[in-house]
C-alpha cells in the first residue's frame, strides 16, 4: 500500500467514524422531504440513548453502537464494491473472507475514533433522488468547538430503499467518496502483490489488530 494512498485512506476512516458517530446526533430540519431523510431523522433518539448513556462503560456502550451500525448500514455490499473487479474471479470463500476482513477493520477504526465524540451534530440540508430507490442525504458536520469561522464539513450519506427498508450504502466526507477511495486504495495494494487476495485479507487483519492494540488508524 503506497504511503499517498494510505494517508488519504486513514483521513477519510477517521473522518467517517466521527461522522457515524454524530450521525445519530442530528439536527432534524422541521420536515423530511423524502423517504431516506426520514430514515436519517428516526434513527437520532435512538443513537442519542447510546452515545449519552453514563450508566454504561465506554466498552458496553461502543458495543451496542456497533450493533446498531449492523443494523443501519450494508457494509457486505460497500465490502463487495471496495473489493473491485477482483470479486469477478475471487471464490465465494475469499469474497466471504474478505467481507469479514473488511467489517472487523471498519468497526476498529469506529471503535478508535469512538472517545472523540464531544457535542458534534450533523445538520440536514436537503437530499438529492440518484435513482429510484437511491438517495443521497446532504448534511454538514456542525462542530461545537471548531476554529471561529470554520466552514462545516459537508457529509453525505447515500441511502438505498429496498422494498422499504432503507440502508446507508456510502459516505461521501467532503467531496471524497468513501467506498471509491477504499477501492482505490486496495486496488494499489493488489497491483503491488499481483492481485493476491488472501494477501490483502491478511493485511487488512494486521491493520485490524494494530488500530485495535494502539487505538491509532
């Protein structure tokens, strides 16, 4: 992994764990005007009782926010997209393998960035219909104790509705799209290591173990 490619990928982790963390701290606007702003809307309480609850440890409460994730994003499908067109050829075990891979690293980095949750809120904006059944909800990262004068940074969340039921599928963190910068950047890993999976799958295990040993992405 080059060095340009994993400092792009470490600032767009960080950036995304914080952003998940505020997203259930969200300033609701007075209506939704659409399906996946309500989605975005109805989940606030319930992270809220998560992410304000004192009578839980740091550990409990990183463990139920991390259940709560499963719940609200499709990381098989962002995993599967990250992966490239390496997941044509790669066996159903290696795919499976690496989805794991993929979602045990994510949670690390999410658990890493978790203590940094300090009063920041996202502030719905609008949302923008991509397709049928694919919306991406604009908001901006309100930070209580950033610089005066700071412009906000812009977050989005691409919400797909599969038969009612709605999923976060990408995060877009001040114009760099999440799941296309993770492409990229085990795309560059792959081409060093002539397209061994297993030896990405073993990386991303390292990565996984190091953010979870030193806390640091």
């Amino acid at each position: 992994m080059t060095k340009s490619v994993r400092s792009i990928s470490t600032v767009i982790a960080a950036c995304v764990a914080l952003a998940l963390c505020t997203f259930f701290a969200l300033a609701s606007p007075a209506s939704a005007s659409s399906g996946a702003e309500a989605f975005v809307q109805s989940n606030v309480q319930r992270g809220l009782q998560i992410l304000n609850n004192t009578s839980l440890s740091k550990e409990q409460r990183q463990e139920q926010f991390r259940a709560f994730l499963v719940t609200l994003t499709d990381l098989h499908r962002i995993a599967l997209y990250t992966l490239g067109p390496v997941r044509r050829t790669a066996s159903p075990a290696d795919q499976e393998a690496f989805v794991d891979a993929f979602r045990n690293y994510a949670f690390a980095v999410y658990g890493a960035e978790f203590s940094k949750y300090s009063g920041q809120s996202l502030r719905v904006t609008g949302s923008i219909q991509r397709a049928p059944g694919d919306e991406l909800v604009r908001t901006v990262l309100v930070d209580p104790h950033a610089p005066a004068g700071q412009e906000p940074i812009e977050v989005d969340f691409r919400v797909y509705n599969s038969g009612g039921k709605y999923s976060v599928v990408d995060i877009v963190v001040a114009g760099l799209d999440l799941a296309i910068t993770e492409q990229e950047d085990f795309s560059a890993f792959l081409a060093q290591h002539n397209g061994d999976l297993k030896a990405l799958i073993a990386n991303l295990r390292q990565r996984t173990e190091r953010v979870r040993t030193t806390g640091r992405i």
